[in-house]
C-alpha cells in the first residue's frame, strides 16, 4: 500500500483534498471509515490531545492500523493539535502515521525550535522503523476549539493570518512536511457564518512554501470556498464540529423519541449514521466525486 506521503502527492497532483476527521470514541470512527470506503478514497483518522485521551492511545492506534491491514485500505492515524515534544514523541512512538506539533502560542523563535525538535525525532524514528512518519506545523491563528461560537475566537484577526514570507522561512528552518497557514479558516462553527477564505493567500503560501497545505477548521467552511481552496494548493481537510454537532443531534433525537431504550449499540447506531452522511458529502465534496 502506498504511504500517506504518497496519497498527498497524489491528491496534489488530482487537484482533491484528503479528508481528515476526529475521533473519540469507536462510534466515530466507524462512521467516517463507512463513509470513506463507499467512496473508495483515503481518509485521516485524528485524535486531539483531549480526544485521545479519552479514547487511549494505544487504543486507537491499533485499532486504525488492524483496519488498514485486514481491508487493505488506506486509513491513517493522525496526533492532530498536540502541545508538547512528549505527546508527539508517545503518539509516534505508538505508531501513529503523522502529528501535529501546534507551538502557536510561543514566540515564533521557540516554535521553530520545538517545530524541528520533532521533526528531527520523526526522522530518527522513521530510519529506526522502516516507517514514512509525517510532521506538521500550524503557522498563524485561527482560535483553538471545535465547537459552536457565537462569534470568530478572540484573536483572530487578518494580521494574525499566515503571510507567504513567514510560510517560507518557517518550512525551511524547521524542516516539515505539511504546514497548516491562517488563511480566513477558524476552529469551529461560528453561528452567523464562517468567514470566507482568503484563496489568493493559500496560492502565495503554496508558491513559496514547497510543502503541502492543510486546511484546519474546516466545519462551516461554504462549498464553494473549499473547491477553491483546493485548486489553490490545500491537499487535506480537517472537519471535526461538524461530525460532533451531527452526533449529538441524532442521540439527542433519538432518545427523545426512545425514552426507555437502553441498548448503547441501539440508541448509538444513529449518530454512527448521522457522521457518516457527513463525512460521506465532505468527502464526495473534497475528491470532486
């Protein structure tokens, strides 16, 4: 099977987007990997710091890995938005495919230094392993939470976007493999809409940067923006609020109208349905099917 280096290569070339969806639970995972192979396309798997320590590490990487070898289907693990050196290195050292050294927060000198720190262990441990381990890095702002706002997070700004320059350098002096820019995106849903995304900056980043893109915050993001944002240069989605959102109103639904059922795999099986016909137009939407 071919690495996920290789699936974003092709998608680059294809002009699609590989679809990247959180989990935290088994429930979800089912249903964005029914929704991924009826489609027949590669699909990313994330856990967040909190999200994978409630559905275990180790968990879930044996668990996206036994799928991946008994269907042989391109399904990969992604430590998606994780703080420190430590977590990336258990998350690696467990076998997940890719992670996400977020160091926003630190001056720009500190994030280049964690950045490379990880870079370089990924390096090591995929010449240890016989593994293709990618790393990514986010660059710019765009708010920390997945859920529902009621206005764009605080802090975000146009002055805290990536700016084409700032990708350039950052990618050479840290050496990873995808790069995630601020480019209109936020995390979350905002109520009164989205803003839209700023398509002429994703063209100057990927001009200059030479690395993939990766659009974070997805979930809100209007359709059109996101086949734009395709041709400019992003070769992976991250939805997560959407899938939540599409779980929680099913359960709620359903226990509304089942009030005395108790059989999880009975009052669950509609939020497995609700992410995957989320996940299923995402991804139809994404590899222009």
């Amino acid at each position: 099977m071919k690495t996920l280096r290789e699936y974003i290569s092709e998608a680059e070339v294809k002009k699609v987007a590989i679809g990247h969806f959180n989990v935290s639970n088994i429930e979800a995972l089912h249903g964005i990997y029914n929704a991924a192979k009826k489609l027949n396309v590669p699909v990313i798997i994330g856990v967040s710091e909190g999200e994978e320590d409630f559905i275990g590490r180790d968990e879930v990487a044996v668990l996206v890995k036994m799928i991946r070898e008994r269907d042989n289907y391109p399904i990969f693990l992604n430590a998606d938005h994780h703080y420190t050196f430590e977590s990336v290195k258990s998350a690696l050292d467990t076998g997940y495919d890719a992670a996400i050294i977020d160091a926003v927060k630190l001056p720009l000198a500190e994030n280049i230094i964690l950045t490379k720190k990880c870079v370089d262990y990924a390096k090591i441990l995929s010449q240890k392993e016989g593994r293709d381990i990618l790393v990514e890095a986010e660059l710019g702002f765009i708010g920390q939470s997945s859920k529902l706002l009621d206005s764009v997070p605080e802090g975000v700004s146009e002055a805290t976007m990536t700016k084409p320059e700032d990708a350039k350098t950052f990618v050479e002096q840290t050496g990873i493999n995808l790069l995630a820019p601020s480019v209109g995106n936020v995390h979350g849903v905002v109520k009164g809409g989205n803003p839209r995304l700023d398509i002429e900056r994703i063209k100057e980043i990927k001009n200059v940067c030479g690395v993939p893109l990766v659009l974070h915050g997805g979930s809100g993001i209007a359709d059109v923006d996101f086949t734009n944002a395709i041709k400019a240069g992003i070769s992976i989605i991250h939805i997560n609020t959407e899938i939540r959102v599409a779980y929680k109103e099913a359960l709620e639904k359903y226990l509304k109208e089942n009030p005395n059922e108790i059989a999880p795999y009975k009052f669950l099986k509609p939020a497995v349905d609700a992410i995957e016909q989320v996940v299923y137009n995402r991804l139809k939407l994404f590899n222009n099917l």
